[in-house]
C-alpha cells in the first residue's frame, strides 16, 4: 500500500475506515462520532488489515457503543458556583 491510500473494511456488519500512514504499528481508535478507524504502516498489506479488524472486531463493537451511550446522555446544565478546573 502507498502512503494516503484508504479503503473500508466490512467486518461483522461495521464499517472499518483503513488509512496507509507513517506508522509503526496498525493503530485502531474510534472518532468522536463513532466511525471506526484504523491506521496501518505502507508495509501492511490489505489482507493484514482486513484479519486484524477481524481479531479486534469485539473491541471495535465495544467502544462504538461506548461512544454511543456518551452522545444519547443529555448535556449537563452549569449550576451556579461551578469552575472549570
């Protein structure tokens, strides 16, 4: 893979974005908006990152519902006497 080439995995009915960078290791994070994300090395080849998406499947679903569950919770309202730190 080249350096800024991406593809989507379908893995388990999820959508997995695949971005080629300059990295070390397949990176795997979820965006605040719940998409799932994964960064790989140019030497990694597509069928890598398709079986490592498969072993960490569990861990994609997991954390997409985490984030989930933070945007259904309503905003929380500033009392009066409240700081920031």
């Amino acid at each position: 893979m080249k350096i800024g080439e991406s593809f989507v995995l379908q893995v388990e009915g999820m959508e997995i974005h695949v971005t080629c960078k300059r990295v070390k290791n397949i990176n795997c994070r979820i965006d605040p908006k719940g998409a799932a994300l994964m960064s790989v090395p140019a030497h990694v080849s597509r069928s890598r990152a398709e079986e490592v998406a498969l072993q960490h499947a569990g861990w994609f679903r997991d954390h997409m519902d985490k984030v989930g569950e933070r945007k259904r919770e309503a905003p929380r309202a500033w009392q009066s006497g409240e700081t920031t730190t």
